[in-house]
C-alpha cells in the first residue's frame, strides 16, 4: 500500500520567542520547513533571521517555545547533539591541519576508526570538487576553494539539516553567484534540508524553494520566490525585494480586493488594500513592468536620468506631479533615449499592486 501521509517536518518552531534583557529578537515565530527544501530566511540587519539559525543550531536556546528536528522536541538540547551543522561566512578551518584532516576533525571527535574517518572525509571532499587538494593546507587555497572545504565539513557528518550563516558573504561578485548555483546544485544532489540566511534578496531569489521574509523578529511574508517578487502582500515586502516603483495615489473604490485609484491623473483598477475612498494609499510597480509609449495615452514623464546596468538601461523619469517612475527595458544595443525626452508611459495593469501608505 502506498504512504500518502505527509513528511515528517525537517524543523518546526512553535510560539518561539528568543529575549535578550528587555530586546525581543524573535518574536513569537511559528514557522515550518519542508524535509528537502531549500529554505532561506531574509531580511535587514536586527531582524531576526541570525538569532533564528542560532536557534535551530543550539547555539541560543528558546525562552519560550519548542524547537523541533525531524518531529524530537530539541528545545533544551545542547547544539552538539543536534542532527544539524552550521557553516558560517568565516570557514574557521584550522591552519596547521591538511584539507583532508579538517573535513576529518568531526569523525575524529566522535572516535571513528581513523580509516572511516579518511574514507568519509575523502567521500565529501568529491561531493564538493575539492578531491585532488586533500593534502594542502588552508593557506594554498582560494577563498571560493575554502568555502568549499567548509561545507565538506559540515556535510561528513550527514546532518538531516544544513545551517548556512551568510557562507557567501566574503567572496568576490563572481566568485559569488558561481557558489549560488554550485550550492543549489549541491542540495538538489543531496536532498538534504538547508537553511540559508541572507540579507541579500538576490540571492535569496536565485537560490531558494521558499523565503522567510523578516522584520522585527516576525515573519512579513512566507513565499515562493515568484510570489514574494510578483505579489507583495505588504509595502516592506515591495520595497525589499527587488526594486519598486512607489507611486502617491488616491483610493476611489474598493471592491473585493480589487480597488479602483488615482495617479499620475489617470485611473487604474488594481489588487491591495481595501481603504476607503479618497484615501491616501501607494501604487507599487516594477520597474520591468513600465513601457514607454510614444503613441500612447499614460501619464507623461521627463527623462532625467539614465543608468547602464549590462543587459539593461534603468530610465528614471520625473512626472507631473514631482514623482518618478523608473522604467527598466532590456539594452538592445541601439540609441538610446536622450536626456529631456518627454514621453508617455504605460503601466502593465496586472502587476499594479495597491498599500496604504
């Protein structure tokens, strides 16, 4: 007979509240993250995702609430004994050791046989890339190259969970996003849960299956990558991820969640907030989702700024009423727009979205 029932949750926190004196870090969090998962928690400095990982990992324990791996209640257990393991933005690799021994120190703790310990640690160190450099020592290898040696370690002791604290954080551009998709790759192989922290939205977006998005220790919004990028459900959410257009508007009606507002001196029906009429509310957009019209009917705006980003122009435009509306197209490689043009611009109406202010 098949087995229908769920998956046992990789780590689940309920009614989690972490002090510290009269400073509330995490702020009654309930959270659920799926066996298999890549999930990440992403947010601004002070905002609780840090205190969150040190949490799960052990290194912080709870002043209310359960913290549970794999369905055990972990809450007052010490990080030592817990099936997870913490990779952090400074590889803390041990200088004098070889990159085989430094893979090999967490077998050698827990007293395995020193050829288990060899095998498994050579065993991770392929899983990585980073076979051949068994016999060199930290100092002879790049920063990408120790990154990797970092997650070996973690990954010897096969944890049913992998913490990762900003890993990325002090490699190059580059360096960076080839790490992003070898990491991705990794656990897609691996099928191991991981736990990323990041304040860094692209980053998120390109790695994960689902985003925790945080502020002032609570969670703002839970969602996929498309989701929490294309439908915001609050104007932090809008103005974090991604770039934004903030545009001032006025409510004329709601209905249902899809309310009617003014701005720029034109209407547009929109989905967001239910306010009532003739308040004063938001009209959030992305920049991609601007066109310019030269024969169209939309507000007009004065070009005033324009931005070469590679493989697109960022077009900053100021309208009637002081406000600017930035329009990103794609760099065909042609003219571009000059300085003072004057030109209407259209708005894709199924991605407007409407807060209060």
């Amino acid at each position: 007979m098949q087995d229908n029932s769920p998956a046992q949750p990789a780590v689940d926190l309920r009614g989690v509240v972490k002090r510290f004196g009269t400073m509330t870090a995490v702020d009654h969090l309930d959270l659920t993250i799926r066996s298999g998962e890549f999930f990440t928690m992403l947010g601004a400095s002070g905002c609780g995702k840090t205190t969150t990982l040190r949490l799960i990992a052990g290194f912080e324990l709870p002043t209310e609430g359960q913290i549970l791996i794999s369905g055990q209640d972990v809450s007052d257990i010490p990080a030592y004994q817990r099936p997870v393991h913490t990779v952090f933005q400074s590889y803390a690799l041990f200088p004098h050791l070889t990159i085989l021994d430094n893979v090999a120190f967490p077998l050698r703790v827990r007293r395995l046989p020193r050829a288990e310990q060899r095998a498994r640690a050579m065993a991770a160190l392929e899983m990585v890339q980073m076979g051949r450099y068994g016999d060199r020592k930290p100092s002879q290898l790049s920063g990408g190259q120790q990154q990797r040696v970092a997650l070996a370690r973690a990954l010897v002791n096969e944890p049913t969970v992998l913490l990762l604290d900003e890993p990325l954080g002090a490699l190059d551009l580059k360096l960076r996003k080839e790490m992003q998709l070898e990491l991705k790759d990794m656990q897609r192989r691996l099928g191991i849960t991981f736990v990323f922290v990041t304040h860094d939205q692209e980053e998120a977006l390109t790695l994960s299956d689902r985003i925790a998005l945080m502020q002032g220790g609570r969670i703002v919004q839970l969602d996929t990558p498309a989701n929490l990028y294309n439908a915001p459900q609050s104007l932090y959410a809008a103005e974090f991820i991604g770039e934004t257009n903030l545009i001032p508007a006025r409510m004329v009606s709601a209905d249902h969640g899809s309310s009617v507002v003014e701005a720029l001196g034109q209407t547009y029906r929109a989905e967001g907030t239910t306010a009532s009429a003739g308040a004063a509310v938001t009209l959030a957009l992305r920049p991609e989702r601007v066109r310019r019209e030269p024969a169209g009917t939309g507000p007009v705006g004065e070009l005033v700024e324009i931005d070469f980003i590679g493989t697109d122009l960022r077009l900053t435009y100021r309208m009637a009423d002081g406000s600017k509306v930035i329009v990103r197209q794609q760099n065909s490689g042609g003219i571009p727009p000059a300085i003072g043009e004057r030109m209407p611009l259209g708005f894709e109406t199924d991605s407007l979205r409407i807060f209060t202010s």
